[in-house]
C-alpha cells in the first residue's frame, strides 16, 4: 500500500491542477486517471479539439469568402484528415505537456479506476484488473462530466453522435441537425456549416443559450442565422430513427401541435452534460449528492471527513477555469491555507463567430434583484480596428451600480472577445468602477478601446461612436 497526502481521482483541468499545486506545495500526491492521457475532457474531447476545428473552419471560410476582398485571391480547398490531424496533433501537445509537469512537480500518475474504498483509502483498478490500494490523509473527487442522455435519441457515434463524435466526423456531413442550442451545440454546428454541412438546430425552450443576457443572446441567434444555420425553437424531440445512412428526427412544438420530421445525415446531441459519479463508491463513503447526482460540498468539502470535490462533478458552470481554480483553492484550503475562488468572476466565452464573452451579472438578473444599474454600450461598428478587420459586428455592453458605478456584468459579442473580457475579470476582482477602466490609457487603434468606450458610455461620455 502506497501512502499520500493527497490523492485525487480524475486527471482534468481540476484534478491535474489539484495534483501540480499540491507538488509545488510539497506534498506526497497520485492522480488517478483512467484515459490513456490526462487532461480530461478539456484536452482531449473538449475545449482543446473544439477550438482548433473552430480556427481552421474559421479560417477556411474566411479564405473563401472574405479573403477576395482583402486583396488576396486564392482558391481553398478542404483537406479534411489533415484539418484532424492538426486538431490530434494540439491535443497530444497539451496532454503530454500535463505529464511533464506531473514528473515536474512529483506527482505519480496511477492508470486505472479510482474508487473510495472506506478509511481515507483508494482502490485503484487497472486495465489488466489489478487492483492497486492506496492511502490518503485526502481524497479529492474530480471525476468530471459527460454528455447527458435524451430518452429516444440514443447515441451511436456513427450517425446519433454527441461532442465526442462531432470532433472527429470522418467526413463534412451533407446535413446536420443539433439538438441543443447550448455551447457545445453552436460552436460545433459552426464548424460543420462552415465546412459545408447545411446546419438545423432544434432547442426545447423558446431561446438559445440559456442563462446568457438575452440582448446578447440575441444578437447571436440573428448573427448565426445569417451565416445559414436554422433555428427551431420551443421544439420538443420525441425520437431519432437511425437509417443505414441517415437518421430521422421528429420533434413537436413544446406548446402542442403538429410533430414534425427532419432527415438529416447526422444528429448532434448536445443537451448539457452529467456528473460523473457511477461506480465511485460514493454512497459507501458517506459522500452526499445532490437530486441531480452533483457531489454536495461547502467549501469543497464533501459530508464524508477528508474527501473533497471540485469541478464539473459538484454545482456550478461547467468550466474548464471554474475547476482550475477550485483545484487550486482546495488543495490551499487542505494545507491550510486561505483558498478561495470568486464564483461572481467566473468568465464565459461562446467561441462563435462573432465570439460571445461575459462576466458577473445579466440585466436580467439585475432587474430580477431590483438593483439600479447604468448601462454603458460601444458598437464594434464605430471601433476603428474591428473597422479596419472588416470584422465590425456586435458590441461590449457594461452595467454598473447606479449609485456606487461599481462594475457588476460585462457582456460583449463580436471579434475576439474572448480575449477581451480578461481586463474586466481583474476590474471586477478589484471591486473597479467603470470609472476606473474609463479613465485608464488603451492601446490604439485595438479592439479593447470599444472595452473602453462602453465603461465611458456608463458615465455618458462615449466619445468614439
Ligand atoms: P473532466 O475534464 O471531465 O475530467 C475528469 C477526468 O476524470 C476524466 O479524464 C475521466 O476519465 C476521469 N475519471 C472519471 N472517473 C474516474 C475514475 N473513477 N477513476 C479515474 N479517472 C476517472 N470549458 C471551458 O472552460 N472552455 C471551453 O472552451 C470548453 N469547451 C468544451 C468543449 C466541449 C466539446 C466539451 C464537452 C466541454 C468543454 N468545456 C469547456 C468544459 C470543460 O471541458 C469542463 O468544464 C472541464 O473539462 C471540467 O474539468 P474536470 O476536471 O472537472 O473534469
Ligand atoms: P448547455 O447547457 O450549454 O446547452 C444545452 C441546451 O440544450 C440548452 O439550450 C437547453 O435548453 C437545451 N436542451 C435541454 N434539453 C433539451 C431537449 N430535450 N431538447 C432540445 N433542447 C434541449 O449544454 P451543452 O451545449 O451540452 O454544453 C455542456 C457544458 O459544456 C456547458 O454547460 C458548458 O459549460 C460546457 N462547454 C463550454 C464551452 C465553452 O466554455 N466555450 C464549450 C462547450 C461546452
């Protein structure tokens, strides 16, 4: 029996994370990761994957139909297998990064099955069926998520795929149909229609991406819509019936009426994504979840003395960053240290084109509060660089406290903003006025000036549009 510290079961962005901080802090830590790599959905079917098919296809479209117009004339050519490859050739970088910094910092990686065995102990379970146990003054759970399941709609990931699947299509399908008009759903059936699939999306409610300001939200469906995809929305799917090379999906109004059918060459099914807790031994150990099966924690803490819980398994968004720094906060909090994550910064980002990035909170929300706030609003058509770029849709919208100007959400879509919304994450982490950013010196001619412009806006002196 091998003794630790620490040992943590799940090697994503939150148990690898967990692992290197406790290595730099000097402890004894195992990782135990089941997948032939580490990294987690994130590196190896998820954030990773998704975004180097996001910038290829962004750019093969862009070569065909905006590059004329820049003065560059070429004619563009998928070559798929090599489109895939690139995309396998970033994950294996990343993930074998993760490994180095394992023998960096110490960590021991053990392959296998982590289960809770009882007694601050873990049962490690190999592929050859070996069972390996181990001792831990700590166990944290980081076990992670997977797609969650439609009844009717069973996934095969030959024609009734989910993310997985969708990352690796051996060919660009002639039609799609999405279910889902969440993350995973937009940003994937943008790659496939800008590869050439025609691309419908069928959603349960009467809007897409719930939970994001509905302005916003939006002006992203409008966007979307333009470049071809299709909206069925307030649509409830009943079935999919797979054909030896097609797949028929029926769905009914949510609010009654006539069902409907769509044939399509493929069904992506992207309806949110489950806690990953099967067969850990949960219940044994004295580890309480929630009705929907997430890990309770306070804390990070869990019911069961000594265990912890961070990432997608346990409440929350799930995102990659929101586990990175619970992995870090809990192993502080572990040595005793002060860990703590600022669940009102936690930054999302829809890798669309136009990008969506936010932070804190919608107006919705505000309203919902009663709290008076400003708003503070710079269109990317009057931002001299997003002009030039010829890149000039969306805005950055800023709300702030009427009486205090304290920022309290950010809400931006057009080019990049992805990396935009960074500035007001450490605005926000400062408790900043949008005075502050108003009065700070941006780079010009750059994107970030329209961050700019709308904090001024908040003030009313927007001086760019
Ligand atoms: P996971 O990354 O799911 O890792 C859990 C690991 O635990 C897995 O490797 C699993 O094999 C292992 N495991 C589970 N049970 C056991 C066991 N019993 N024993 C041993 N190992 C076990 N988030 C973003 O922030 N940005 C993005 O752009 C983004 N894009 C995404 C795109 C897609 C297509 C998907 C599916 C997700 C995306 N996400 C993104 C979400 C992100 O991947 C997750 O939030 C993140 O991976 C969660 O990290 P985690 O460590 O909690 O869990
Ligand atoms: P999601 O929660 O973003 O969206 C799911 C969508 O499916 C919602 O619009 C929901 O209303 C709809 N839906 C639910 N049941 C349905 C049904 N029966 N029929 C039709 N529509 C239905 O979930 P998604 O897209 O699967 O992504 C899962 C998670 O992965 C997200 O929570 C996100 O945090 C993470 N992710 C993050 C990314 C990023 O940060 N850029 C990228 C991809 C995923």
């Amino acid at each position: 029996m091998a003794d630790y510290d620490i040992v943590i079961i799940g090697g994503g962005p939150g148990g690898y994370n967990a692992a290197i901080r406790a290595g730099q802090l000097g402890l004894r830590v195992a990782c135990v990761e089941k997948r032939a790599t580490l990294g987690g959905t994130c590196l190896n079917v998820g954030c990773i994957p998704s975004k180097a098919l996001l910038h290829a296809s962004e750019l093969y479209e862009m070569a065909i139909k905006d590059f004329a117009g820049l003065g560059i004339e070429v004619t563009p050519k998928l070559n798929l297998p090599a489109m895939m490859k690139q995309k396998a050739d970033s994950v294996v970088q990343l993930t074998k990064g993760v490994e180095f910094l394992f023998k960096k910092n110490k960590v021991d990686w053990l392959h296998g099955t982590g289960t809770l065995a009882g007694g601050g102990k873990v049962n490690v379970t190999d592929d050859s069926g070996l069972v390996k146990e181990l001792a831990a003054k700590s166990i944290i759970i980081a076990t992670g998520s997977a797609p969650a399941p439609l009844a009717g709609v069973e996934v095969d990931q030959e024609r009734i795929i989910d993310s997985t699947g969708a990352l690796s299509l051996p060919e660009v399908p002639g039609s799609l149909v999405v279910v889902g008009a969440g993350v995973i759903g937009l940003e994937l059936g943008s790659v496939w229609r800008r590869l050439g699939a025609k691309v419908t999306v069928v959603e349960y409610l009467d809007r897409i991406t719930p939970g994001l300001d509905t302005e916003t939200a939006k002006t992203l469906q409008r966007s979307l819509a333009r470049q071809g995809i299709t909206f069925n929305l307030g649509a409830k799917v009943t079935s999919a019936k797979r054909g030896p090379d097609s797949v028929e999906l029926t769905f009914e109004p949510v609010a009654g009426g006539a069902s409907q059918t769509l044939t399509a060459d493929y069904v992506l099914l992207a309806i949110g994504r489950r806690p990953v807790t099967d067969g850990l031994g949960l219940q044994a150990a004295g580890v309480a979840v929630d009705a929907r099966g997430f890990v309770e924690t306070s804390h990070f803490a869990t019911s069961a003395p000594g265990i912890y819980a961070i990432g997608d398994v346990t409440l929350g968004p799930m995102l990659a960053h929101k586990a990175e720094d619970e992995a870090v906060a809990c192993v502080e909090r572990i040595v005793g240290k002060a860990g703590h994550v600022n669940y009102d910064v936690i930054p999302n980002v829809i890798y669309t084109f136009p990008e969506v990035a936010c932070v804190g909170q919608t107006e919705e929300e505000l309203k919902a509060t009663g709290v008076e706030y400003r708003v503070g609003k710079f269109p990317f058509t009057a931002n001299s660089r997003a002009k030039v770029n010829h890149e000039a849709e969306g805005f950055v919208k800023v709300l702030a406290d009427a009486k205090t100007d304290q920022i309290l959400g950010v809400h931006m879509i057009g080019p990049d903003v992805g990396e935009l919304i960074g500035e007001y994450c450490v605005a926000m982490e400062f408790s900043a006025a949008a005075e502050d950013v108003a009065r700070t010196c941006h780079p010009h001619p750059t994107r970030s000036e329209a961050s700019r412009q709308a904090a001024m806006g908040v003030g009313g002196w927007t001086m760019q549009a």
